[in-house]
C-alpha cells in the first residue's frame, strides 16, 4: 500500500520542483551569486512543500477510510472494525459516534495543514 503513495509523492515533488526551478525568483537568487545548495533548500524547497502537504492531507482522509477495510481483513480491533460490526448491526449511536470521531480528526489535521501553510509561506497569514 505504501509503494503507490511513495511513487506519487515522488512523482509529484519531482514535477514541483522542476517548476519551482524555473521561475524568475530562483534565477533572481542564482543571479546574485546564492550558493545552489542555499537556492535549493530555501527557496525552491519552501515552495514545493505547500502542495506536497496539500496532497498529504487528502491522503490522511484516505487513510482513516482505508481503515475499516484493513482491520476488517486482517481481524484487527480497532475503530474501523467496531464501526463496520456496527453497521451491520445496526447500532446507530456506534456509527454516529465513530463517523464524528472520524470527522473530527479530517477537520483537525486539515487545521494543522493550514498553520503549516503559514510557517512554509511567509505571505500566508491565519
């Protein structure tokens, strides 16, 4: 599971950078003598990150569905296999309260995603 997310996060950092490296601020920096190390790490790196943590964020939700189906094969307990039992039982309060607990987090790392944005991009205020 872990190989297909490590390909399209490679894939995806590798397109940002080579688009961050072509624009007029990182040529501006090469051109006042910035050490490539320093352009590199500064001020491309802080520019890809933003949408690499976007893109993480999305997967989190992912991660948090993908749950129920993996505790659900492997017989493991937790809460995707409680909320899957309960479905099936129909013991309505179970799901509510795990479909809120579920939500609760997205919302929450979605929050952290955002004050990231903000230590990342300095133009970027909350």
């Amino acid at each position: 599971m872990a190989i297909a997310y490590a390909a399209l996060y490679t894939r995806f950092t590798r397109a940002a950078v080579l688009e961050t490296l072509g624009e007029d601020y990182i040529r501006t920096a090469r051109a006042k003598g910035v050490k490539e190390r320093t352009v590199l790490f500064k001020h491309t790196m802080r520019a890809v990150f933003a949408p690499i943590i976007t893109l993480a964020g999305l997967d989190f939700a992912g991660l948090i569905g993908g749950a129920i189906i993996t505790e659900t094969i492997f017989n493991l307990p937790g809460l995707g296999r409680l909320t899957l039992r309960s479905t099936f039982e129909f013991d309505l309060p179970v799901v509510l309260a795990t479909t809120i607990l579920a939500a609760a987090v997205v919302i929450i790392m979605n929050l952290i995603i955002d004050m990231l944005y903000a230590v990342l991009d300095p133009r970027v205020r909350i």
